[in-house]
C-alpha cells in the first residue's frame, strides 16, 4: 500500500514524545475497552462508515478492530513512537487495510479532499491546536465527507467543570500526555464550521464513580458541500 504524502512539508516522526504516558495508556486503554463500556462507543463510533477513512491520534489501534467491512482503507496518523508501535501491530490483525504513519494532527501528511470519512477518537484533548486540527480534518475531508468523533470534554456539572478547569492549568495536562479535560468538542467542531449531525453526551464509566475525564460526547458531523 502507497504510503500518503505530505502536502504541507515534512512531520517529524516523533512530533509527540510521552514514552512514560504511552506505556500507561496502553495498558489503561484495553482495560477500559473490557470493564468501562468503551470498546461498545468504538464500536458505534465506526458503525456505518465506508470507503477511504482517515484516523487521527490512533494511539495503539483499539479502533482497528470496529471498522466495518465496507471500508476500503484506513490510514490511521499517530504521533507517538511507543502508540505506533502497538498500532502496527493491531493493524497486521484488523479485517480492513490499515496504513499506520508518523503524523501530527494540525499538518495531516496526506492530501486534501482525500477521504470519505475523518475519525476523532480520545485525542481533541491532546492536541497542541484543536481549531488547526479541526481545520486539517476539513481539508482532507471530500465535500459531504463526514467526521466522526468519541471524546470526553466539558462536564455540564458546575462543580465538575470548574475542577476540570483547575487540573487543566496544573497537573493534568502533565500527567497524561497534555490531555485537557475542560475542552468543549461540540463547540470546537461547530466553530471549525463542520455541520453537527446525531451525538449524545455520556459518562465513562456509565457508573460509579464520576471522573474529570468521565463527560464524553460520541457523534458525527459533515463538512459542507462545496458551494
């Protein structure tokens, strides 16, 4: 399989490095997959989607796994040397083409108009630039093309969000990788000028106890037609 190239300069291969985080994650992300519900968002995440689909942030390619098989390809962008590693390895398993490429979300390394689908999955909450990755999401997106997104965000609670906002400007975002748990994605993609389709907000895990990452909002948006 060809492998995309850069329309907007070369990325470096490790335009994120959080090798300790990584390792967490890694671990942490399949447990939440099996005991907190996510692998069934992954999976109605990425119901119905075909064609050529674009992932950003894979992270270790739980994802891989949940694409139906009317898509014919998926290149899937992972900044992270460790992720990426565990990626290739879940894409040598997955029923569906799976290209794995160093990348960073806000200079997409693959051309515009280029796909039929664009995934968000956990990873608006890392990125250094939403509105720019929002915008690169448009630019390789073919017109009508269709976003889709799983992420936690801005809890509607008072007392949550304004924890939320405090963690953001001290040790959150030092402990896990620059994660900020106070981003409002809803929000960021309707400004990024993306039509809002069916969502819904939901807890992870559905019960027990509420965390600052817990608020998530699962979705799809489409960019506009041309014209």
């Amino acid at each position: 399989m060809a492998r995309p190239r850069s329309q907007r300069g070369r990325i470096p291969h490790d335009a994120v490095h959080h090798p300790l985080f990584a390792r967490f994650y890694a671990r942490q992300s399949v447990y939440a997959d099996l005991h907190a519900g996510i692998a069934a968002h992954r999976e109605e995440l990425l119901s119905g989607l075909s064609g050529r689909v674009l992932e950003v942030g894979a992270g270790n390619g739980l994802n891989f796994a949940h694409y139906p098989s009317a898509v014919s390809e998926v290149v899937a962008i992972e900044p992270e040397r460790t992720l990426r590693e565990l990626a290739l390895r879940a894409a040598i398993r997955a029923e569906v083409p799976v290209d794995v490429v160093p990348g960073a979300a806000e200079a997409l390394p693959v051309k515009s108009e280029a796909y039929d689908a664009v995934v968000f999955s956990l990873v608006l909450c890392t990125v250094r630039n939403v509105e720019r990755a929002l915008a690169e999401a448009g630019r390789v997106l073919r017109p009508g093309g269709e976003l889709r997104f799983f992420e936690h965000g801005r809890d509607e609670g008072r007392w949550m969000a304004r924890t939320q906002r405090a963690l953001d400007r001290t040790v959150w975002p030092l402990l896990f990788g620059n994660c900020h748990t106070s981003r409002d994605p809803l929000a960021a993609i309707t400004a990024a000028g993306f039509v809002l389709g069916p969502h819904r907000r939901l807890y992870v895990p559905e019960k027990g106890v509420r965390l600052p990452s817990s608020a998530c909002v699962l979705g799809t948006a489409r960019r506009p037609d041309a014209g």
